[in-house]
C-alpha cells in the first residue's frame, strides 16, 4: 500500500516538473526604465498575465523594472544579436534605424494622443514598420499611452523665454533634443536612471516626462515646479527582435502580439486617472503647479519639424494628413 502510495507521490511531483518546464518553455524578458507601482509597471504586469492566459502556461514574461537590463539603446543591441527579450520604445529610438519615424515624437504634433494613434493605425505606419523590421527590428504593439510629457524645473516657467539657459533632461534621441533646444532651452541627454541624482547635484536644472514617471522618479523632489507644457503626447511601442520573434511558434506570436495590445488599452484606461492623481500628490508634497500658454510654446517648438533635411519631403503634411 505505502509502495503504491510513494509510486504515486513520485509520478505526480515527475508530472509537476514537467509542467513547470512547459510554463517556461518560452520566457522572455521584458526590460524598461520605469519604477515599480508606475503606471507602466501596472500595465506590463497585466500583459504578462494575459499572455500567460492566451497560451495556456507555455509563455512568460519576465519583468526587468528600474533599468536592471542596463539603458534602452543596450537593450536594442541585445535584441539585434537574437536574445528573447521586450523592451519599451518611440519613434525617437527607431528614427536611428528608420529616420522618418522620429517625427512620432515631434513637439505638438497632434492635438491630443488620439491623433498619434490614428497615424499608428495608418498605411505610413505599416511602411515605417516593414522598413523597421528589416533592420531587426519587431513591433509587437502601439498602443500605449505612455503619457503626456510636461517639465519639472528648479526655477519658475511660465513663458517660452523662462526656458533659456535651463539644462533640461532629454531622451537620447534627436528629435527631442532638438525640440528642447527650440524651445530655447538647453537639452541634456541622459538615461532615466541618472536623472534624479543630477538633478539633486545641478549637473541638470529639469526633466521633462509623463507626470507619473516624474513622480515616480522622484524628480519633483529636487525640481519643485510643474510646468504643465503638454509638448508631446508620447505613444509607445514594445520591440523586440525580428530573428527572436521570427522563431515562435504562429500561436506564441499572435499570443503576445493581441495580449500586447489588450495591455495597451488598459494602460490608456488607467494614465488619465494616475495623471490627475499624481498632480494632487505633488501640490502636497509642496510642488508648485504652473499652466503655460500651450498655443505660444506649440508656435515656438514648430521649427523643430524643418531641422531634418533626411526625412521624407512633405513628411510633415503627410502625417498631418492622416491625423485629419
């Protein structure tokens, strides 16, 4: 009797460890800059998830918070050499490989983000996606409202002319350094993990990001002013590798794929409420609130679109045309 009982513990535990190597059997690793409890992190973890769901424990993500795969351009450079990794990324990264796609990430491009994700859906967008893939390049998904990206600065901005001289942290990307250097301001480039300690010793006088991942970032800490400019609605897009990609199963791929985009509408459903909700976190946290003439900035930041003489002729119109 004991014999049959042990025989039968011993298959169970044989069946459970086969399974737990089925559950692994295809683990990517998802990598952004962004802190736990960030709406970002909320909506990554929703899509490990639903993909964990779609494909019955086969999939699963593995979540790289904090920057712990190193800085954004490191991560696409392991992609490219076919490692089973995600990371978050915008037309201002992919403009390295794909020029025309850094105006996703101009100065007022649209009148609000429902604009940028029209020109997601379009026939352009297909095109820049076909010239990105064949540079190694996959986007599994576009539609995450990463957020509306206004400052946090150390002095007072409530006018164009305020930004002059201010260091203002950047992306390293060139369409949003030059749009910050339009603006009058002058942009420093710098990976988000390294924002708040240079902000806290003067390297930098601000940073510029959606409010949730400034606050999150702790930037409003030492820059005590919002400056609600509203100068990019910034969507983003998850990469991962062509070779990788093109290595999964149809049924991984159109799992991660459809979770990637469910994952996207919930991030969208929950930024508006974490924007309102973080604003009310800085004021009593002694943060001051300042609203800017956005019609006056939009003017100020439009000479940003003619400073990229290898995009496209009539790019601009073209994109203004589908957003219409």
């Amino acid at each position: 009797m004991n014999k049959r009982l042990w025989g039968t513990l011993f298959a169970a535990l044989c069946l459970g460890f086969a399974g737990s190597t089925l559950a692994a059997q295809y683990s990517i690793k998802v990598a952004y800059e962004n802190n736990p409890g960030e709406p970002i992190d909320k909506a990554v973890i929703e899509w490990a998830r639903l993909f964990a769901e779609k494909t019955g424990g086969k999939g699963e993500l593995k979540l790289y918070p904090s920057s712990q795969l190193g800085s954004k351009k490191d991560v696409m450079e392991q992609m490219k050499l076919g490692s089973a990794v995600i990371t978050i990324a915008d037309g201002g990264f992919f403009a390295d490989y794909v020029p025309d796609f850094g105006i996703l990430m101009g100065p007022y491009l649209g009148k609000d983000y429902q604009d940028v994700f029209k020109l997601t859906r379009s026939p352009w967008f297909d095109d820049m996606n076909r010239k990105l893939q064949a540079k190694g390049f996959r986007i599994l998904t576009s539609n995450w409202l990463y957020g509306t990206r206004h400052m946090v600065t150390k002095k007072p901005v409530r006018a164009v002319a305020d930004l002059k001289g201010l260091k203002i942290r950047v992306p390293n990307n060139r369409i949003q350094i030059d749009a910050i250097k339009t603006l009058g301001a002058t942009p420093t480039p710098m990976p988000l993990g390294e924002v708040y300690p240079a902000l806290t010793t003067g390297v930098i006088d601000g940073a510029e990001n959606p409010i949730p991942v400034l606050y999150g970032q702790k930037h409003h800490e030492p820059a005590k002013y919002l400056i609600l400019s509203g100068h990019l609605d910034n969507i983003s897009q998850w990469v991962t590798g062509e070779a990788y990609f093109g290595k999964l199963p149809q049924e991984i791929q159109k799992a991660l794929t459809e979770s990637a985009d469910e994952a996207g509408a919930f991030m969208t459903s929950i930024i508006h409420q974490a924007e309102k909700d973080t604003i009310e976190k800085m004021k009593a946290e002694g943060v001051t609130v300042i609203e800017i003439d956005r019609e006056a900035f939009r003017e100020a930041a439009k000479p940003t679109y003619a400073h990229f003489p290898e995009w496209t002729p009539g790019l601009y119109d073209t994109v203004q045309s589908y957003m219409k």
